[in-house]
C-alpha cells in the first residue's frame, strides 16, 4: 500500500514538473515571438493604415492641384485627418484584438498621433502637448505614427486584458482601453517627439553638408528597409514629418531635409524596380509588376537562402541616391519618401514637394525607373555569368 502511494507521489511530482516545464516553453516561445509581433505585424498594419489616410489623402490633393475637381481635396483633408484613426484601428486588428477594444484604439491612435512635446533650443520644455500648446518661437514636436504605435500597443494590450471578462463589457473596455492608451501616449510621446527631433536635425543638416554621402547612406537604408519585414513608410512618415520640415525651415536645412527625403524615394524605387527587371527571367510580367508596383518584400524569402540576390538592386540604389541629392536635386517629406514606386506613390511625392521644371521629371525617370533598372540588370548579369546567381534564385512562389 505504501509502495503505492509512494508511487502515485512520484507520478503526481513528474506531472507537475512536466507541467511547469511546458508553461516556461510557452513563456519562452511568447517572449521570442514579442519582437515579430510588435516591430514586424504591428508596424506592418501601421503602413496599411497610413497607406489608407495619409498616403491616400496625399495622392487625392495632389490630384486636385491638376484636375479643377473640389471633392478632391475634400476627400484628400478628411483622409489625411484620419491618420492616426486609421492607424489605431490597423494596429489593434493585427494584434488579434476584440472589436470593443479594436473601435476604443481609433481615439487612442488619434491621440498618440497629435499629442508630443514643445521644444525651444533644443530642450524640450512641455511635456505631453498637442499643437494647441506652445508659445511664440516654440515649436510643438508631434509624435506622429511612432506615439500611435506605441500608445496603440499599450492600449491593445491592456484592453484585452479586461476584454469579455466582465457583465458591463461594452463600458469596461473602452474606458481601460483609451485610459491605458492615454498612459502610454502621456509617457512615449515626448521621447518620440524629442528622439525624432534630433534625428531630423542631425539628416538635415548632415544632407546640407555632405548630399553625395548622405545621399548613398540614406538611399541604401532606407531601401533595405523598404525590402525587408518592416515598414520604410512608417519609418520615413516620422523622419520627414511636417514637424521635421519646420525645425528645418527654422534652421536652415530645409533643403538637406528634403534632398534626403528624395534619396530615400530613390533608394526604395532601386529596391523594387532592381529585383522586378532582375528576376524578370525567372518571374516574367506577373513579377515585374508585383515587385516593381508593389513589394520588393516578395523577394525576403529568395533573399534568406541566398542573401547575394540582394547586392544589385542595394548598388543601385548606392548609385541613384548621389545622383537624386546632387545631380536631378529631388526633393520629398512624409510618407511618400518611404513608398518608392509602390502605386507610384514615391513619385508623386516627389512631383508635390519639388519645384517643377524638366529636370524633375528627367530626375524622376532617371533615378526611380531607368537607372535602377539598368544598373540592377546590369550587375545581376554579371554575377549570373560568375556563378553567383543561379537561375531561380529569384523565383517568387506562385
């Protein structure tokens, strides 16, 4: 009897470690899948929201600058005025969010989006502002799509904690979810604003300097990053706000601000038309016009067996973003320097922030679909004939 018990003890003690064990892997594995979940599927939908406002208000008013059609513009402010709306709502339904909580993050994303700081030589002298706030000289910093996103997350998050667990569900939810919301904007904004603040400063006074330097760096990077799982758009939205383009223009670097800005236009329009005409063999028209229209992210997959498919479109863009910064002089703010030729929205963002002449749009086809399709055919021919390439290196799924 006791050899028994004694074995039941035993047995019970196995299954509570095997237990304890499983809940430590299932921590661990949640823990690890944090970074994907915040700075991959978060920031993903980020764009999908600023693509839906902002970027799409943008191309509404700079229709409406050539066409006599009021609507547009109409639809263009109540677009754009929804960014941080759009943003919220994004957010919250890639991270699997109820729909209480989900509606509750439209408000939340609104604030995160306005609220920042206000800045006076270079200190930062309020706290949690919004563009009401300030005096004369002081310039109010916005947070932009960054203080959404992490007001958002916080809010999501928070509110789901609370979310169906209650009778008085429809009032619980909204309340946690904007207060939680509102905390994280109160704490993140202002060290967005502040941290972007000086960005901005440091790439335009940089760019002012040292365009050919500046131009290679910014194109580079930003196109890498337009390639990779994480969104140019949002990054640039927040490098080339409207915030960074009047600390510039106080300054004195509003042109190294928008040269970058037309660098980093180039260097993305490399990325996607580079891997479109390169993989052409491979892909044909369904592929060109899927990565020269739309993604250069298709190609991740291809990218992580062989990283070399990379070198040619990233030389490119090494090229064309000198050429934009120095020669052609294109200049671009907002979110439409992260885009490249996505729905040809780097283009148009070019055309609105440039003054028009025939060198602009020489510099246009130049930079965003002659040359990077020319350089990046040209160095990916030369590494098939080495052996660097093979053909299906580039292949995308069907």
């Amino acid at each position: 009897m006791a050899k028994g018990k004694h074995s039941y003890t035993k047995q019970r003690k196995a299954e509570q470690a095997e237990l304890t064990r499983r809940k430590k892997e299932s921590l661990w594995s949640k823990i690890k899948s944090l970074p994907k979940r915040y700075f991959i599927d978060a920031m993903g939908a980020m764009a999908l929201g600023l693509f839906a406002s902002l970027l799409i208000g943008t191309i509404f008013d700079t229709l409406g600058n050539y066409i006599p059609w009021d609507f547009l513009k109409t639809i263009a402010t109540y677009a754009k005025s929804a960014t941080g709306m759009a943003i919220g709502v994004a957010i919250a339904y890639k991270l699997g969010a109820h729909p209480l909580v989900i509606f509750s993050c439209a408000g939340v994303g609104a604030l995160g989006n306005a609220m920042g700081a206000v800045i006076y030589d270079n200190a930062l002298i309020q706290w949690a502002a919004t563009a009401a706030d300030g005096e004369a000289g002081h310039i109010f910093y916005s947070a932009g799509p960054a203080g959404a996103f992490f007001a958002v997350i916080i809010a999501a998050e928070v509110g789901m904690l609370v979310s169906k667990k209650t009778p008085v569900d429809i009032l619980v939810t909204p309340v946690v979810t904007l207060l939680a919301g509102f905390a994280g904007a109160w704490l993140f904004c202002p060290l967005v604003s502040y941290a972007m603040y000086f960005l901005g400063i440091f790439i335009a006074s940089t760019t002012t300097l040292y365009p050919l330097f500046m131009g290679i760096i910014v194109s580079v990077v930003v196109g890498v990053i337009l390639t990779l799982p994480i969104s140019s758009a949002a990054i640039c939205a927040m490098i080339f706000s409207p915030a960074a383009v009047a600390v510039a223009t106080a300054n004195g670097t509003l042109e190294g601000l928008l040269l970058a800005g037309g660098a980093a236009v180039a260097g993305c329009s490399a990325q996607m038309v580079g891997f479109a005409v390169s993989s052409f063999r491979e892909n044909k028209w369904g592929g060109l016009v899927s990565q020269g229209l739309g993604t250069s992210m298709l190609q991740m997959g291809n990218i992580c067996r062989r990283p070399q498919i990379w070198i040619p479109p990233t030389l490119a863009a090494a090229i064309v973003g000198p050429l934009s910064t120095m020669v052609f002089k294109l200049e671009c703010t907002g979110v439409a320097a992260g885009m490249g030729t996505c729905g040809m929205v780097g283009p148009i963002g070019v055309i609105s922030s440039t003054e028009h002449s025939p060198m602009m749009w020489i510099g246009l086809a130049v930079c965003c679909i002659v040359a990077p399709a020319v350089l990046s055919l040209v160095f990916s021919e030369i590494m098939r004939k080495l052996g660097w390439i093979q053909y299906g290196d580039m292949k995308l799924d069907a």
